[in-house]
C-alpha cells in the first residue's frame, strides 16, 4: 500500500478483500549482485484495481531544480514512486499500529457536552459538517465531537470511544516527497523523508553511487502501558501517548552485507531482539520470503530477473503445505476421497502458472483448513459472521505440534483429532467443493486461468467499462491474487542506476481516463503478461513525442 494522506485512504482493508492481496513489495539488490554492476530496484503496489488507474505516469521538469519521473495519484503535486537523474525509490505500507481507542466518560449518553478527565469535566469540542447536493442545497447535517486526542464515535455496544490516529494531525508528506524528488543521493533522500509523517512507510532507495537502503519512515507513537492493541481508558491523561520513536530506533539497513534488501508488509522488526510494540496484525511473510529466495539465489541480477520475479509463480504456503497433506494423506490411505485428492495435489509443481490445474485444489484445501481448525472461533449461531481467522503463518507453526489441541474439533466430543486426521479431512474435503464447482479434473475445468483472474473494475463499477485479465499468481505469491481479484498490482517498476538511469514500469490500465480512447487499457494486456514498458525519460523536451505547456493566466 502507498499514500492514504493523499485523497480518500486506499490502504484500509474492505469487507471481503483478500489480506494478502493488499500488501505491496519491493527490493533493491548492490551493484556486486547485479549482472552489469549497477544498482536495481523494483517496485510494485497491490492497490484496488480501477480503470481509470488510481496511478498517472508524469515526468516532471523545472529547469534547474527538478527533473523527476514516475507515477503520482491525480491532484497530488509529486511523483509519489519514482526516480530521477540519480537514485530511485519506493514503498511498501509498515503496517504498524498508529491508532489508538480511548473509552469516555461523558455527561450525556446521547448527546454528550463534556468527558472527564483525571477527575475533572472537560468540554468537547464539536463541529458541523453539511452535507450539500449538487445545486448547493444542504441534505443533511452531522456533528462531529472532539476530546483533546480526536474525533469521538458511538461504537455498537454504546459506548463512546475518542480516537487519536496519526493521519488525522500534522504531516508534511507532500513536502516530504517534492524534496526527496531533488535528492542527489541516497543519504540526502532519507534525510528529507524525514520529514514524511504518516501512514508509515517502508521506504526503499538505491542510488548510482551503488547504495542501497530501506527505512520504516514515519510517526511511531509510544504508550505508557507498551500497547496498542487493546482499547484504553480515557479517563486518565495518564493512556496518552507519551513520544514517539526516534531516528535511530527505526527499523532501517544500509548497503548490507547479502547485497539486497527487501519489504512485502512483513513485521520489519524481529520481536525477540526489538520487543517495543510497532504493531499486532502483519501481514504473513509468505512473499518476503520468496523475494529473499530468489534473491540470494542468483548473483548476477539483471532487469529482466527483476520483471521475472514481479511475477514469479513460487508459493511458499504451498511448498510448506503440500507435503503436510501429503504425508498426512498417507496415513489415511483408506479413505478413497483422501486418497483421490493426494494423488491429484501430488501431481502439482506448486507454481501459480496459468496452465496449471491443481492450485485449485490446494487453495480448497487450504480454505477447509482453516475452517476445522479453527472452529472454536466460529459463532454458534450460523447467521453471524465468523471473525477472522489466525493468518496461515500461525497455522504453519501448528503443523510442528501434532497434538495440540487446536487440532480438536469441538463438534465431535468422543473423538480427539490430531495434526493429519485434520489435514486429511481438509484435502478431502477441498477435493468435493472443487468437484462440485468445477467438475471433474478430466474435464478442464480446474484450469487456473479459467477460474483466477483479476478485476479491474470501472471506478463507478460500469460493467462494459470494467476488465478481467488471467493472471499468474495467487494467495501470498508475489503477484497475490485472490478474493473477488478486484486488488493486486497496481504499478509495477524497475529502475537500473547505471551511468544513465534506465526504467521500466506499467500499471492495469491506460494514461486516459476516457473509455472512447486508445490509451483507456491499452496496457492491460502487457501487464496481465508480465511484461514492463520502457519509461522514456528524455533530457529534453526535444527528444519528447509530445508535450504540454502549462502558460499562467495574467
């Protein structure tokens, strides 16, 4: 994820989006890694896919003072990801925990004028907010109240809750980024990022000098009690926040001894070395890994590994999973559904390929998985929503404790499961909902690219202005695709620092927000392929095939 400071927040998790389909990557590999000696970076945001792109491809030039290409969110006056004539940069989203729920006591349970606070009443402040049709006609008003930490809401169960959040107070993130852009190094870029408040951001930078460098840049609140995670009480001032982190706290790397870097929205801090909390809910570190895999098995890096790996079809979830039903499918040989369905998830290469036909299979397994393990979480009344469930990275860590008893169904009182009763009940299982979906494997109904594709819908969701694309990918690979496929990689970039800086990029779409144009999704093609466009980057307007002049009016 990127910039939720810049228009509506892009970076909160919808109902129904797939978690691992949100997240983002990006690494950087030293010149002694690379095939050409040269410094690389690569980029790619799994945003909401839209036609129009969220993402406008600009190169912008101020003689003598900036000379900067990349993509920016239309409105916002900065190349967001980027580079220039001497390093190149971008993110991935922290994923920390920057907002904190406060409980007050107020005088009022409908309309509240004050909250106490260290046993004094205090005023609220409050404000009026219209709502105003298309002639100017006022709808509807709301008020909206405030304690000294921010905004307070009714929550479901009555109570009122103030929340302060980061991104609701000072940030010069704009500032930030138009002065990264004129950055000369790596070092000076990091320095003016500082400046760069919130949301936090994992932020990657490689220069011509050969540096590579990635830092957690932001605001990172720091509570009395050490948490963030559990709802405070606001009748003390003794819950508020009390600093922030410092620079040197931050998690950060330069020009490291492996020759790369690397971020995919894992936890950027090893709990067991660092315990100060950053945050409780990360992503898995399923894509963070493979990146590290693919990166330390090659030595000689080129711009096309990178565009390679953008893409890269490997799972980890599924080289750590396929065997485990396997083998467990080996001690309940007897049972012929669980039988037919490990003879079937054998025969798969674990690659997310288009052609392939058994990451359906692995993908229902998975899904039946975590349905019998974790039926304690599940309501008992059938027509509530279940919670959400432990990510399969805690699911991973079960699998090393045959009997735990979170293998134990609940429902079947006179039975205790272990490990592989439940991993053979899920492969089987996966097996029927896979036939009664697809039919039979024979019939070519399993084919990833007849059943995985991405949604790229029109902003306001027009059907015939909307596009899908067969992608290679799934859950928790590099290019994650998964849910309803309305997310996924929203700009992909590669950017080789040489002696001239070459890059290449494309996002799922077109430059033209006009559907009657050709370059509306002349580029959905090239992106659902995998394949990057080169970003000309001319060094003056002549070498251009076309420009604007923007002329001020007297």
């Amino acid at each position: 994820g990127q910039h939720a400071a810049i228009g509506r927040n892009r970076f909160s998790r919808p109902a129904g989006a797939a978690l691992d389909a949100l997240g983002s990557n990006n690494w950087a590999v030293a010149p002694n890694r690379t095939a050409a000696g040269h410094a690389l970076l690569a980029g790619d945001q799994h945003l909401e896919l839209t036609l129009p792109s969220i993402w406008y491809e600009a190169h912008l030039v101020v003689p003598d003072s900036l000379d900067v290409y990349g993509v920016t969110i239309p409105g916002a006056p900065a190349i967001i990801i980027g580079f220039n004539r001497e390093l190149a940069w971008t993110f991935t989203n922290t994923e920390s925990d920057v907002l904190d729920r406060y409980v007050e006591v107020v005088d009022h349970p409908e309309s509240p004028t004050r909250y106490r606070l260290d046993g004094e009443w205090r005023e609220l402040g409050s404000s009026v907010e219209e709502y105003r049709g298309p002639e100017g006609r006022v709808l509807a008003t709301d008020t909206v109240r405030f304690t000294h930490r921010g905004p307070l809401m009714r929550d479901p169960m009555g109570r009122w809750l103030s929340i302060r959040w980061t991104v609701l107070e000072d940030n010069d993130a704009l500032v930030a980024l138009s002065r990264g852009a004129r950055a000369g190094n790596t070092d000076a870029w990091l320095k003016q990022m500082l400046g760069y408040r919130t949301p936090p951001q994992n932020m990657l930078v490689a220069d011509r000098q050969g540096t590579i460098a990635i830092r957690s840049t932001g605001r990172f609140p720091l509570r009395p009690s050490g948490r963030g995670d559990l709802v405070q009480p606001g009748e003390t001032a003794a819950a508020d926040w009390i600093g922030e982190w410092g620079i040197p706290d931050l998690p950060q790397s330069m020009n490291p001894p492996q020759g790369y870097l690397a971020s995919a929205n894992q936890q950027p801090v090893d709990p067991r070395k660092n315990p100060r909390y950053l945050g409780a809910n990360w992503y898995s570190p399923w894509r963070a890994i493979r990146i590290n895999q693919l990166l330390r098995a090659d030595s000689a890096v080129t711009p096309d590994d990178m565009r390679r790996f953008q893409t890269d079809p490997g799972s980890v979830p599924a080289d750590l999973f396929v065997p485990a039903f396997l083998n467990a499918a080996a001690r309940h040989s007897g049972n012929p559904d669980v039988h037919r369905a490990a003879a079937l998830l054998a025969e798969w290469d674990r690659r997310y390929t288009r052609e392939n036909t058994r990451a359906v299979l692995f993908e229902a397994a998975m899904r039946e998985l975590a349905d019998l393990l974790w039926d304690e979480l599940r309501p008992d009344d059938p027509s509530l929503s279940r919670p959400p469930y432990p990510a399969s990275a805690v699911t991973c860590i079960l699998l090393r404790d045959s009997a735990s008893v979170w293998w134990d169904r609940v429902d079947t009182r006179d039975v205790v499961e272990q490990r592989d009763d439940i991993l053979a009940s899920a492969l089987a299982a996966g097996l029927t909902e896979v036939r009664r979906q697809h039919g039979e494997p024979e019939r070519g109904g399993w084919r990833w690219d007849g059943i995985r594709h991405a949604r790229i819908n029109h902003q306001l969701y027009l059907r015939a202005l909307s596009a899908e694309v067969p992608v290679q990918g799934g859950q928790n690979t590099l290019n994650p695709s998964s849910g309803d496929g309305a997310f996924g990689s929203s700009w992909r970039m590669v950017v080789e620092l040489g002696p001239e800086v070459r890059a290449w990029g494309v996002f799922p779409g077109g430059q033209s927000g006009n559907p009657a144009s050709q370059w509306y999704d002349d580029r959905l093609e090239r992106w659902g392929d995998g394949e990057l466009d080169t970003l000309r980057f001319p060094f003056t307007p002549a070498t251009a095939s076309d420009s604007l002049q923007l002329d001020p009016v007297p």
